[in-house]
C-alpha cells in the first residue's frame, strides 16, 4: 500500500510523498482536490478536506453482515422493493423480486436489469397493462399499476426495464457501513448504495435527509459540459436535505479511478457517521466529509421561514436511524440534459414527459443495449457490513 502524508498549514495542503507517489495539488482552499499519481498503480483523483481527528476509525459494535455465502438472499436481512415504476426520478426501471435481477453466485449478490420485453413480450411493453399486485403478489412502493407505452392518456406507462432494489432490515444511527462492489457498466445503468431514514421524522423527502455512498453511470464515455468525465470511471457522493424538493441543498463529490472504472474490479464505498460528522469515501480514500454545522443544517442552508428540525439534534435531520439501498436504475434525471455521450448523443430530453423519454429510450434500442454484456450490467456486491457507535 503506498502512503501520503498530507499536512493542512496556512489554508492550504502541504503534501509529502515518500513512498513513491507523485502527490499533486490541483486547486486550494477548505476542499482540496487531489491527484494520486502511483507510479505502478491507477490513478485517483478524489476531494479532500482538512485534518479532522474524530475521522480515526472507531470501534463499533457489529448489528449487520452478510457475505452472501449462503447462497442466496436472506430475507431475514434484506427486502425487495417492488414496484412498478421507479423511485420518483422519471427512471426508466421496475423493480421487481425476479430471480433474473436479483441473485447470489459464488458468494456474490448480483443486480442485475434485464428488458421488459425479454420477459413479457414487446406487444405486452406498448400495448399490455401491468399490476404488481397480480404479478408479483405485492407493490411496496410508488405506482402499482401500469399501461402500455402506446397508451398516450396513462397516468403511468410499462417500463421498458426490469431490476432490483433492496433494502437492509437493519438501521443504523452513527456508525460505519462498508460496501464491497464493482459497478456495472452499460449505457444509462444508474447503480447507487445509499441510505435513507427508517420513519422520516421530519416529512417527506428531502426534508429528513438522505446519504448516498456511491452513485454512478454505467456508460463508458460521459462527460460533463466542462469535459469532466462523469462515466464509469467516477464514483459520487451526496448529502441531501432541505425543507422541500425545490430547495434540496446537496453537494455532489467525485472521486475518479484513471486508468481503470469501478467496473473492473471491486472497491470498498464507505460511511462513517457520528454526531459530529458525516464522512463517505472509497477504499482508503475520504472523498467528502460534512462537519456537522455550529447552528445547524438549516442555518447552513440559509432558508426563510421556521427551522424545520428545530425538534432534533444540531445534526438534525442526520440524528435518527437510516438504512441501507442497494439498487440498480437505469435513465432519469441522473443523466441531466447537456451531458455529452459518445459516440451517440444521450436520446432523450428530462424537459419531455416520462412516457416520451422512455418511447425515445426504447426505439434506441440498437444504440445502448450493444454496451449491456451480460452479467457486466450487474452491481456486484461481496459483503455488506454495518457497525453500530
């Protein structure tokens, strides 16, 4: 393992390198951005912040783990979300309890999405009706039922894309969570490990917070409009809250893989959680680290009106229990307008209705599902482990 010893003096990094590695600063001030350049390894490229002694690891007690070494999902430890849409992000996914897109293989958890089509019949995607309730005996979560793509004046359309999405039984408030995952890669496949609050204490979201360990694109070729990729060789971080989805305050963190994608190998997305801090990083590198503010997350956020978490804590709305997501989306709003694809442009607009978006989606067929192969559009997972402070 190569070192670097990284000094926070005067505003600003002082950054030795004695084993080997070239430490480059790439930009100033209370978050640096760093270049790691390893002499006989890949690059990383992540955001760093100052020194802060309580991000020392912590001895916890144990309250969840599963290496999947038994041969299938425990439903003591895990749920499926079934729906027949997707998480309120115009995804273009169902999430359904499959075994084609959620299984355990040689000790390890796939998550896999497969096309509607492939299980229904193309007929039964543009002209069919779907229940989750009939088919799959249950819907927990958003729309349960659905119509054809052809059917203009649905309140919501058969998604083209079937996956999965699960949720830990377990909760935790303060501790270390540890993710061992390779990515997937395909055009427009959305993986995340994340967390979300147990009984939303404060209202709907975003108003009770959530915490995204890792969010990503499948696509191989992706950039921003400055050029920055945002492909699969980039992971992102997230804090969300605010007192409504207008005013949702967040502060994405990338943290990127040169020379290599986080879906070539597997790689350990991490959360360290107190009273004090909020800290997400990948492997053994802090990507993002939120400081509880000294007045609070609404003063922080600057809004008018009654602090909405005046019940809570100063960390408030990260004071109460959260659990644990492992999903697979694909489309939405995570692939925003003016994102450049190659070597075809992204075929849909967020400014079009979702049943548009998916009919542009679907006739694409022939541009991204050459990238899907096989079992690499799934997100691997070989152990989950959750320790409670």
């Amino acid at each position: 393992m190569k070192l670097v010893c990284l000094i926070w003096l005067s505003g600003q990094f002082i950054i030795q390198a004695p084993y080997g590695i070239e430490a480059v600063p790439t930009g100033l001030g209370e978050d640096a951005q760093l270049l790691l350049n390893e002499k006989d390894g890949a690059n990383t490229s992540q955001t760093v912040s100052p020194p802060l002694h309580s991000r020392q690891r912590r001895a916890g007690r144990v309250v969840f783990y599963d290496d999947f070494s038994s041969g299938h999902i425990d439903s003591s430890k895990w749920k499926h979300d079934v729906s027949a849409d997707g998480v309120g992000h115009n995804e273009f996914q169902m999430y359904t309890p499959e075994a084609k897109n959620s299984y355990v293989k040689n000790g390890v958890l796939y998550l896999r999405p497969t096309l509607t089509a492939d299980t229904f019949g193309e007929d039964f995607l543009m002209n069919g009706n779907f229940d989750s309730n009939k088919v799959y005996g249950r819907c927990t979560n958003g729309w349960c039922v659905t119509e054809g793509l052809n059917h203009a004046n649905a309140h919501m359309n058969i998604h083209p894309i079937m996956s999965s999405y699960l949720t830990s039984t377990t909760n935790i408030r303060y501790g270390r969570v540890e993710v061992l995952a390779q990515l997937p890669k395909g055009d427009w496949l959305w993986p995340a490990i994340w967390l979300m609050p147990r009984t939303a204490k404060y209202g709907a979201w975003p108003r009770s917070g959530e915490i995204d360990l890792m969010e990503a694109a499948g696509n191989r070729n992706l950039h921003e409009w400055n050029g920055s990729s945002i492909a699969v060789d980039v992971a992102r971080t997230n804090l969300h809250y605010g007192p409504d989805y207008p005013h949702d305050l967040h502060n994405d963190h990338n943290i990127q893989c040169h020379g290599c994608t986080y879906g070539d190998g597997y790689h350990t997305y991490w959360l360290d959680w107190t009273a004090d801090h909020i800290a997400l990083g990948v492997d053994g590198h802090t990507v993002q680290e939120d400081r509880t503010p000294p007045q609070g997350y609404w003063h922080k956020g600057g809004w008018s009106g009654s602090n909405i978490w005046a019940s809570g804590g100063l960390n408030a709305p990260f004071d109460q229990p959260f659990y644990l997501i492992l999903n697979v989306a694909v489309g939405g709003d995570f692939f925003w307008d003016g994102v450049t694809n190659k070597p075809y442009a992204k075929p849909w607009s967020m400014k079009e209705p979702t049943r548009d978006q998916m009919i542009k989606f679907w006739n694409t067929k022939h541009l991204w599902y050459p990238t899907w192969h096989g079992e690499e559009v799934a997100l691997k997972i070989k152990y989950v482990k959750m320790w409670q402070y």
